[in-house]
C-alpha cells in the first residue's frame, strides 16, 4: 500500500491538535514498493539488446507494478524521457499496444501514424508523430515481467518476421533473467536513462600518463602511445619533452613543479609537433599522488575537435546541438547574435524555456516530432520585434543539431507572433487531452473514476487521489487510490458545510493548493493528515453547479505553478462534465435494466424429470435495452416447452415487443397444439403489430419420460445436444425463416429422441457472434467449449458457457442462454 494524501475533503469534523501548525515533519523514507536496483543493470542490457537487434533507434522497458494495475517505464534508451511524460504509467486495462501486449502476450505491431490513430487513437493523441514501433511482453513461462517497446522511422512499412522474433526472443531472454528476483522487479523506481554507445568520429582521443617527478620517468598507457605517435616508449621524460612545440615546455614544467610543490590539479594546454610539419593540441589535467613525487595525468588530443568547433564558428549560419532532453549543449557565435542570447544563457537548458518567443507549444513540438520520428523538420519563428528566423532540425538517437537562417516569412505563415506569455507545456496539454481521450470512452461512474485515477496521478506525479460526489447534502466517496487501508473511513458522509478544504472548495467553487504540509497545518489547524507533503483541492464544477471535489496528494513539497493550477482546474471541469453524464446514464440504465427484468421469468417451474437454469446479461455498452427473452412452459401431459427469442434491435421498442411476443407464447403454447403451429399463429401475430421488427425463436416441446422432442427454429441458431458421455453436436433441426415477414409462411417441425441424461443448451446470438468470426465459427466454439466442460451441476456450466462474455467491459449484444438436462445417468 502506498502512502496516503491528505486528510481526506469530506470528514467529520478535524480532531483538534494545537501543536500541529509548529511542530516539525517527522523524517520518512519513501514506503512504495521499489523494484531491486541490483536488477538494473540487467534491465538497461536487455532493451538494449532488444534495441540492437532489431536496428531500431530507441525502445522503452516497462514493468508491471507490484499490484499488477499497472505498468510503470523502468528503462529507457534512445528516446527522451520527457516525451514518454503522459505515458510514464499505464493502466493494464488501458486501450494501449502496451498494455494489449500485456494482458494478451502478443508482439503488436504499428507500421505508421495511420496504422497508430485506427488501432489505437488515445496513444496517437499523447503521441501525434510519425513513427513506427513494435510492442512485445517480457514473458518467461507463465510469468510476464512487463513489456518491451521499440521505435523506428516511420515509412518502413511492417518490420519483417525475423525482427519480429528477434523482439521476442529479446523479451523472453530478458525475462528468463528476471526470474530469480521474483517479485522483488514488481513497483516502480526512477527509470534507467540507458546510454547509447557513442558513435565514432568525436573528436577526442584520451589517454594517461603517471609521471614520477623524481627521475622524471614516465609510464603512458596504450591510448597515449597512438596519441604521441613515438612507438616504442623508453620512459624518459624527455622524450615527451622534446616533441612538444619548443616554447610550450618551459611553462608545462612550472605548472607540474607548481602543482607537485602545492599538493593541487593541474590543467594545461601544449602542442605537439606533427611528424607531417604541423602540431596537435594536447589538453592536460593532472593531480598529484598524496606522500609521492608523482602525478597521474590524462591527456587528450582535441585537435580534430578544436578544428571542428573553429569551422562551425566561422559559419555565418547560426548552429546550434540539443541533447536527446532538449537542452543547449553547443552554440555557436551566429546563433548566439541571431538568436540575441549568449552562451552562458543558452547551454544547458531548454530554448523554449530561455526565450520567451520561443515558448508556444508549437516549437517544442517540432524538437519532440524531429526526436520521435527521426526524420528531419523545419519551422519558421519571429524573434521581436519583427525578425523572421527559420530553423532547420537533423536528429538522430543521440540528440539534433540544428541549422539558423534568417528568413522573411512566407504569406501562409501560420504561426503566432506572438505568444501566450505563459502557455501551457506540451506535457500539461497532452495530459488533458489524454484524459479528455479517456473520458469521452467511458460511460459509467465507474469507468470515470477509473479513467481518473489513470491519467491524474502518473501525469501530475501525484501518490494518491481521492474523488468525491454530494448528494443529500453530504459528500460521498467514489474512488480513492493510494491512500493508507481506512483512512478515509471517517470522511464518508461529511455535511458539505463542515470546515474541510474539500467540503470548502465545493461550497465555495475555488481550487485550494498547499506547498508543504506546514501550509495545511495552519489553514486548518489538527487536520488529520498522513505521509503527504502537497495537495491540491479542486472543485468538480458542471454547467456552473458544484458536484463533487478531487483531492490530489504528493510525497514531497511541491510548488504549484500558475500554469498547474490551471491546468489542474481545467481537468476538474472534465471530470465533473464526464461525472454528469455518467450519473445520467446511471440512473436511466437501472430504469431500462429494471424494465428488462421485469419482462423476464423471476424463477422457473421444476419439471419433474428435468433439471433447468437460465442464464440472462445485458450488453455492456450503450443505454438502450435488448430484446432477449428465455421462458419455460409445463403443458398439463407432463412435458415442457422450452423457449429462447431474440427480437431485432436495442431499445425500449424492442422490449416491449419482446413482452408482447413472450405473452403470446405462452398462451398459444399452453394447449395442445404442436410447436410448428405456436410458431405459425406467433408470426402472423408479429405480421399484424406491424412494428417494424422482425425476431428470431427457438420452441421445443419435451416430454421428459418418454425422451421424445418435438421443435421448430424461425431463424435462429440451432440448440446444442451434450449427451451423457460427452459428445456434443448442434441439433439437426430444419430451420425456418424469421418470424415477422410475411403471413405466408411455414415453420417445418422436427422430431427426435433424446438420450439419458442429455443436456440441450438453447441461446441467443450474442454468445456466439462476434467482430472476429462468424455465427457458425462461434457456434462451434461453444460446442467445444460444451463438449469439454467438466462442471457435474448446471448452474456452474451455464457460468461456464458465459465464460469470457461475462467479463467483457465492450459487449454490445445482449446474452440469453436456457439450458435444460434429463434425468439419466452421465454428465
């Protein structure tokens, strides 16, 4: 369990302690579960590995949480962390190749931008650039540590197989190692920022040299013998002495004996003669070694670097190098005038948080598209008062160098002249449009607060969270996360009057931050609180009406910036929009539900010989209602007649026919006459409602004594025979056509008898229709799934044949199953 937030917004009254306010925070560690460090090492090889094998330029390596809720990026190589910001933490449930690679243990593929917005449209909103990438889990036997995910230029097409399996097989090496930690890799811990091999060509060449001052001797490395170029080293001080440039030797004598003499480093700079007639600069810096006459020194020929960086500098054109991060690491004197900032401003940090007309959200978004498709990009930029700068960018996994033109804008220029003063980063906006993404697919209270708990906390780096809703004057809680086991039990129910930040920023509609515990402490003195630091109290506000308030807790002090706390306001207006609307659905799905269960039998008859159950679920999406319907008939000679319906379409008009259609059954089934008839009579019934629907039936007439069936099927899938030793086929039942057509027409009666102990299983399309296969694929499914069931009672096996359908948050379809068994020996 992790600690908990603040004191939770809607309690009882705060227990009163007057030393609160002065009293110091007590010291703690950090009490989240943490994967094992000694484990990171493996974690930076194995994406690394799976980087290089597959020629892609960067990957991430996440790892599952210690609750299994969640995925969390553990390491990372050739990909800015920053950009992997609205996706630092995942929800295992979330429509994400990640998380889909996760749960169903498969590599995923997206070959472009497009390929990204048709399949997965939340992940190309927090990540809207071209490039390509290959998601695999991290799985060794039945054991799944996370995922790996790696990235290349986009335009490639598919990746072929053997990179595929190359992935793979990356992911299951890395998991094989992982398995002696067990769970000690499960929770989270500060990403491993894994360093790409540095390409050739630098520049540099580094060796060393220990030199004993007292006989002037020298003992160089293998580096440093290429450097000097001497072959062969007598050791001689001399001999290093006598290639350096004449007037450079005397002044590198003073700074070591001055550095020997003071016990201190050393740097200096000497040039080397050149066998060729020219020289190479050498850089020096050494330390002496404490109670000896020696210094170990490290030498590094610049001399290619120093001409690189001199031709750079003699260009007119400004230059400039950004590190994967973003930040400055180089500018040269063009850029410096072009761009009116130095050096000292500039390296090290970011250009759009230096320069002011440099901050709209457009520009950094061309570095982050630049980093993540690897492709190059251009991008104009007026620098105040009215100069026009245009701005080429080359990236690759190492970082981008960019090119500074002037220029003078062309007549479609579309970007602004002038930016926001303090706009919003891209981080902050994409985290709002991940949530708004999340919310507008969830539909129920439930899924909004789980949507919440998703994206806030990973995206504000928040610990816990706390959602609340008044109602009857009193605020109660929705969803919590993060919070210590019982906690918030005293806060359920608080008047929305009582002197809390969070019953106060609902009656009064401003958000409430604190930086420090200390801050909390004296706005509301003996508040109860945990292991919290920071919080913010945001009011749910829909259509101008308070509903409800978030509270946000961090482990450390945190200060709120002007553009946090808009941004944090601007999401508890999503929230609560989302909160509305779901409350509505709510309430109006338990209505429709309700009426759809009152159409329904509230309990089946007992038939003696014959054991019977019924299954019913509601399609899980949508507010209208469907048209299923089951119902069991004794007939006065002993027998039954078993009844399964669908009527076309998802709505209250549906329903209603189904009522109409199911009383109608009944009646004409309650006398003598044969099922073909019932079916006859019931379609010109339909025909004459003339509403519009059409439905399929299903009607079988039993007599449990005697075994014998008698059925008719208008248009609906054929039921399934289980007999006693298992074996299991779909009723061979001559079919007719869906009842509603026409007056006309005949439904052909078909007559059988069944074995002891046989189960028939009668159901409605929902269970065996679906995106991915036909009704008669899925028909055969569930004949397997029938024929290899080992529950002995019917009421496991109808659960059973539910099976995953039950499960599935996305059904569309409503699901009716009627499964009836004679009395026999068997199964």
């Amino acid at each position: 369990m992790r600690p908990g937030v603040p004191a939770d917004p809607s309690g009882p009254p705060p227990r009163t302690d007057p030393e609160a306010a002065t009293r110091p925070d007590p010291p703690r560690g950090d009490a989240r579960p943490r994967w094992d460090a000694a484990a990171e090492p493996l974690l930076a090889d194995g994406l690394l590995r799976a980087v290089r094998s597959t020629s892609a330029y960067g990957g991430v390596l996440y790892l599952h949480s210690a609750d299994r809720r969640s995925l969390a990026v553990a390491a990372v190589v050739g990909i800015p962390l920053s950009l992997l910001e609205p996706f630092r933490r995942i929800a295992v449930a979330a429509p994400l190749p990640v998380a889909d690679s996760y749960r169903g243990g498969r590599t995923i593929v997206l070959a472009d931008a497009d390929d990204t917005m048709r399949r997965y449209p939340r992940l190309a909103v927090g990540l809207p650039y071209a490039h390509a990438s290959a998601t695999t889990p991290v799985t060794a036997g039945d054991r799944t540590f996370g995922v790996i995910a790696v990235f290349w230029p986009a335009g490639g097409g598919h990746p072929p197989a053997a990179t595929r399996r190359q992935l793979r097989t990356a992911g299951n090496r890395l998991a094989t190692g992982l398995l002696p930690y067990g769970d000690r890799v499960g929770g989270e811990g500060p990403p491993v920022v894994v360093p790409l091999p540095v390409p050739g060509g630098d520049g540099i060449r580094l060796g060393f040299l220990d030199w004993d001052l007292a006989d002037n001797r020298l003992t160089v490395d293998e580096r440093l013998r290429e450097i000097l170029g001497t072959g062969p080293f007598d050791g001689r001080g001399a001999a290093l002495l006598d290639r350096l440039v004449p007037e450079d030797v005397a002044p590198l004598r003073e700074a070591v004996r001055q550095a020997a003499r003071q016990g201190r480093p050393f740097t200096h700079r000497v040039r080397l003669r050149d066998p060729g007639g020219g020289t190479r600069q050498l850089d020096l810096s050494g330390h002496p070694v404490p109670d000896s006459a020696r210094l170990v020194v490290a030498v590094a020929d610049v001399t290619a670097a120093e001409a690189a960086t001199a031709a750079v500098e003699r260009l007119r054109d400004g230059v400039f190098a950004l590190d994967p991060d973003g930040r400055l690491g180089y500018v040269n004197r063009s850029a410096e005038m072009l761009l009116h900032a130095t050096r000292a401003d500039l390296v090290g940090r970011r250009p759009w948080d230096v320069l002011a007309w440099l901050t709209d959200p457009a520009y950094e978004d061309r570095y982050r598209s630049a980093m993540l498709s690897q492709q190059p990009t251009a991008f104009l930029a007026r620098r105040p008062p009215g100069h026009w700068l245009a701005f080429s960018l080359y990236p690759d996994a190492h970082g981008l160098t960019g090119r500074i033109v002037p220029a003078a804008p062309s007549e479609d220029t579309t970007l602004p002249e002038a930016p926001p003063p303090t706009p919003a980063s891209l981080g902050s906006v994409y985290h709002l449009l991940q949530l708004a993404s999340a919310l507008t697919e969830a539909v129920t209270v439930r899924e909004v607060a789980e949507a919440v708990v998703d994206q806030i906390l990973p995206g504000f780096g928040g610990q816990e969270l706390a959602l609340y809703l008044a109602r009857g004057g009193r605020m109660h809680l929705v969803t919590e996360s993060g919070y210590p086991e019982g906690f918030l039990d005293p806060f359920e129910g608080t008047p929305i009057r009582a002197r809390l930040p969070g019953t106060e920023v609902f009656t009064t509609g401003a958000p409430i931050f604190f930086e420090s515990a200390r801050e909390l402490s004296a706005a509301y003195p003996g508040i109860p609180r945990d292991e919290m630091a920071a919080w913010a109290f945001l009011p749910l506000i829909a259509s101008g009406h308070p509903v409800g308030s978030l509270i946000l807790g961090f482990d450390r002090p945190r200060p709120f910036t002007a553009e946090d706390r808009s941004v944090l306001t601007a999401l508890g207006g999503l929230i609560a929009q989302a909160l509305e609307r779901a409350r509505l659905y709510d309430a109006e799905s338990a209505v429709a539900r309700g009426l759809q269960q009152a159409l329904l039998p509230h309990r089946l008859p007992a038939v003696p010989g014959l054991d019977i159950t019924a299954r019913y679920l509601p399609g899980t999406r949508g507010m209208d209602i469907g048209g299923d319907w089951y119902d069991v008939l004794p007939t006065p000679d002993g027998g039954v007649v078993l009844i399964i319906g669908d009527v076309e379409g998802h709505s209250v008009k549906a329903a209603a026919l189904m009522g109409q259609l199911r009383s109608a059954v009944r009646a004409f089934a309650s006398g003598d006459d044969p099922v073909e008839t019932v079916a006859r009579r019931t379609n010109h019934l339909l025909v004459d409602l003339d509403a519009g629907l059409l439905a399929s039936c299903c009607l079988l007439r039993l007599h449990p004594a005697t075994r014998t069936l008698r059925a008719v099927r208008a248009g609906h899938p054929p039921p399934l025979l289980r007999e006693a030793d298992g074996r299991t086929t779909a009723l061979d039942l001559d079919g007719g056509p869906l009842l509603g057509i026409d007056h006309g027409v005949d439904f052909p009666a078909t007559e059988t008898r069944l074995p002891p102990g046989a189960t028939l299983v009668l159901y409605t399309d929902g269970l065996v229709e679906s995106a991915t296969a036909t009704i008669a694929e899925g028909i055969d499914r569930l004949r397997t799934a029938l024929a290899h069931a080992t529950a002995p009672a019917l009421e496991p096996l109808a659960d059973f044949l539910l099976g995953q359908a039950r499960h599935d948050a996305h059904r569309a379809d409503d699901i009716a199953v009627l499964i009836a068994r004679l009395a026999g020996t068997g199964s």
